[in-house]
C-alpha cells in the first residue's frame, strides 16, 4: 500500500513541471552544443565541365561550385530560378509580390506561439502521457496534416503540371 501511494505522488510530482505557461512553438532542431545531423549538409558531386577555361578564379574561403545551396536547390524544386547575387530574380518578383499581397505581421511568431499553446491546452493528452512528460504535438495536429499524396492525385486529375513525387513509403 505504501509502495502504491509513492507510486503516485511520484506521478503528481511528475505531472507538475515544465513551464507551460510561457508558449514555445515546437522546436526541431537540436537544442545541445553537440553536432546536429541534421545541419550537415554533403557537398555536390564532382563535375569536370566541357570547357575548364571557364572555370572560375580560386578564391581563398570564398565559394566552391561543389558547395550547397539548400534555400536555391529548394527554388529549382518548386519551379523558380535561383537568386543571382542576392535579391529576388526578374522571373519571379510577381510571385513574391502576390505571396506579399496582404502584408506581413511583425509579431507573427509570437502569436503563433500563443496561439498554438491555446490549442494544445484545449488537448492536453491522455494522463500518461502528461505524467511522463511525453510530447502529444503530432498527436493533436495530425487532423491537420496535408495528406501530400491525395494533393498530389487531386491536382494532377485538374491538369495542373506538378513535379514527380517519390513513391509513397511501403508501395
């Protein structure tokens, strides 16, 4: 019987702690000093180009053609052109200004966040979960994830051009 109360004022201890009355959103990058797997990024292939003499000059610590550029490759994927020399290119300042159209928010992060621990305390999770500290975000947003693949059907069956798509995981 005693064992069975320690038991569960453990749990009541347990349950208490954690700061929620300050909003974060969720973070998914590593929060240690150590290496982060996820920010290494691995060069680009080896290239010999037809003509070496357009090579250009080496410069110390300046860029190399096999370096990433992960924000530009993202662009080339979605169909745009990458930026040339900082700033948007020709070809694709009427998409920024339409994506702008309404303007911005300032504060929009913060808001967010507030907004988000709104919801998530209208779904706190099931009392396990909340006495071991496990996180229940996916859980209480999976209603709201975009199904990519039914997008996908659904946007190709309207005639629009879309990009081709891995197969999906176990097909």
């Amino acid at each position: 019987m005693v064992l069975a109360g320690a038991g569960i004022a453990l749990m009541a201890l347990s349950a208490c702690g954690g700061g929620k009355g300050t909003p974060h959103l969720m973070n998914l990058r590593s929060g240690t000093d150590g290496p982060d797997e996820f920010s290494i990024l691995p060069p680009k292939a080896l290239e010999i180009p037809p003509d070496l003499t357009a090579l250009p000059e080496p410069t110390p610590g300046g860029e190399n053609l096999t370096d990433p550029h992960p924000m530009d490759d993202a662009v080339v994927a979605l169909g745009g052109k990458p930026r040339a020399a900082g700033g948007v290119p020709v070809a694709d300042s009427g998409l920024v200004a339409y994506a702008g159209r309404n303007g911005g928010s300032a504060g929009i992060r913060a808001s967010l966040a507030a907004d988000d621990l709104a919801f998530r305390k209208k779904h706190p999770g099931k009392l396990l979960e909340r006495a071991f500290g496990l996180t229940t975000y996916f859980n209480v947003y999976k209603a709201q994830w975009l199904d990519e693949y039914a997008e996908l059907a659904k946007w190709r069956a309207a005639g629009a051009r879309t990009p081709s798509a891995p197969p999906k995981a176990g097909k």
